[in-house]
C-alpha cells in the first residue's frame, strides 16, 4: 500500500510540475466591474462618500514581499482628493493582479500553481495535495484593513479590503480550486502534454466567457449578481476560513462545468493547442441550448462570486466597526 501510494504521489506531481506551466493564475474576469454589480446590495458603504485619498504608509505592517517591480498607483484621484468606499473597492479589487505577486520566491512548491502569482491566489486540493495560499492572503489583507482603521485611515481601510475581496473572488472561481476533475486528471495522467493544453483551454475560456457575458450587461447573468445573498455571519469565524470554504465548494463545480465545456465549445477545447473561442459570434444563450446549460452551472459559483464578496464585507463592518 505504501508504495502504491508513493507511485501515486509521484505520478501527480509530475503532472502538477507540468500543468503548472500551461494554467494560468488569474480566475475571474475583471473583479471590480463584476463587483460593481453585487455591492449595491451593501448599503452601509454609502456613508462613506467622502473619503481622503491618502499615501500608502503601511510598510511597518505590510511585511509580506511584492514584486521588486510593482508601483502603487492612484487611479481613483490624486492624493488629498476625495474618493467612496464604493469606489475604492470597484477600482482596487483587481490590483492583486497588477503583477504585484509575480517574480517572487515564495515556497519550493510555487512552480505547481505556475509561479508566486498562482500560489498566493490559488488553493488547490488535489487527493491528499494541497497547493496554494489564497486564504492565507484573503487574512493579510483583512488584518492590514484593521491596521488602516485602526489608525483613522479610511482610504486605506477599504483598499485594503478590496484587496482580501479579490482573493476571495479569486478562490470562488472554480478552476482555482482544483485543474481539473480529478477522474480526468487520473485518466489523462500518462497524456501529459495534450492535457496541460485541454485543462488550459477549459480555465481560460471559461473566465472569458464570463467577462464576455458581463460586458454584454447579460440581464439573466446581472441579476444573478444583484440577487445573490450573503451567508450568516454566525457562521464565519475568520476571513481565512470563508475562503477555504469557497475554495470547496467551488471544487464540485468544476465536475460539472469539465463536460458541458467540451460539449459547448466542442472538439477544440482538445486539439492540443491553445485556443479561445470567437467573442464576435458569442451572444447570449438561447433557451432550450448546450449554451444555456452552460450558463446555469457558471451562474452558481458566479452567485458564490457575489455573496462571499458581500460576506467579507458584511464581516468587516460587524469585525472592525466600520
């Protein structure tokens, strides 16, 4: 048994070293346009209207390493200017995307989420594997939020915040919390390098399909945003935990999204090369079609998207005293 199991383990992480290559690490497309669409149901975050920019001055609390090359940047206004909490958590929820997490050596097990980026926004479990810290920085920024009210600093307080959202966002989006179904990950096990590829397709042109839909302001996709609710808080004993908690829900979705993928975008998904399917011809589904099937299983976690990004905040104003 042990050596089955040492043969097993072996034999995923082969695979992990090489899928790791092809996955990209980004989940959702375009955060804060998708988050602008959920947190009109926030409605305390309308009395902060009147926020002062202020300049980042965290680094006695900010430990943690950022790209050498990452520039904080100031796209709300000028600092001394005047900002909203809304606004904040719209324009910032997707800078932990702006490579501030690239070309950083974090852990020796980096390479099998694709690098530092994907190992800080990722948490993957594969068998008894788990990969990945997106939790764990959903927790840093939250705390450095606290840290920011703490010291009266609104700007930062909500910067900080957009920050967590993003990675709980980010651990939401099913193929961040597992590459693939794992019957197909042992089935393809010895197809390595057509696989990397398949699994790439089946996470990128999920997210842009996606984006896609919230682009084209699809009204079904909208109101699955605006109707979505957040979970009790009762339940929620740390930032960490929520987005564990996402992270294992979302690893039943991609059982379900695998299939229907390969039977909407078709034989493609599989042809060993990268590929993305034809946004000028995409629109939106039609009842009684493979799309609208398609739809109905992304809308779950995307409703998941939108009610742990309302939690995180729903949590912050119960934890900090916003």
């Amino acid at each position: 048994m042990k050596k089955f199991k040492r043969i097993i383990f072996s034999l995923i992480l082969t695979f992990a070293f090489l899928f790791s290559f092809a996955v990209p690490a980004y989940a959702w497309n375009s955060h804060g346009l998708t988050l602008s669409y959920c947190i009109d149901n926030v409605s305390w975050l309308s009395q902060y209207n009147d926020i002062k920019i202020t300049e980042y001055s965290y680094s006695d609390a900010d430990t943690e390493p950022y790209n050498p090359d990452f520039k904080i940047q100031y796209l709300d206004g000028k600092i001394g200017e005047k900002t909203t909490a809304t606004k904040i958590l719209i324009t910032y929820a997707d800078e932990p995307d702006w490579d501030m997490d690239t070309n950083l050596n974090l852990s020796k097990f980096q390479m099998l989420t694709g690098g530092s980026q994907g190992f800080r926004h990722q948490y993957y479990q594969l068998f008894f594997i788990r990969l990945g810290i997106g939790p764990k920085r959903a927790q840093y920024w939250y705390d450095l939020a606290k840290v920011a009210y703490q010291r009266g600093d609104l700007y930062w307080t909500f910067r900080f915040l957009a920050r967590a959202i993003h990675h709980i966002e980010d651990l939401t989006c099913p193929y961040h919390t597992i590459p693939a179904p794992a019957g197909i990950i042992v089935k393809n096990i010895f197809k390595i390098t057509k696989f990397i590829m398949t699994a790439a397709n089946h996470h990128y042109n999920m997210e842009e399909y996606q984006g896609l839909q919230i682009e084209m302001k699809n009204t079904v996709w909208l109101e699955t945003l605006y109707k979505a609710t957040p979970l009790s808080l009762e339940k929620i004993p740390s930032v960490e935990w929520l987005g564990k908690y996402a992270a294992k829900l979302g690893r039943n979705d991609v059982r379900k999204l695998w299939p229907k993928e390969d039977e909407y975008f078709g034989e493609d998904l599989s042809s060993g090369y990268l590929w993305l399917f034809d946004k000028a011809s995409t629109g939106i589904a039609q009842e009684g079609t493979v799309q609208k099937e398609y739809d109905e299983i992304i809308l779950v976690p995307l409703a998941r998207f939108s009610s742990f990004s309302q939690t995180l905040l729903n949590y912050a104003k119960n934890n900090l005293g916003l």
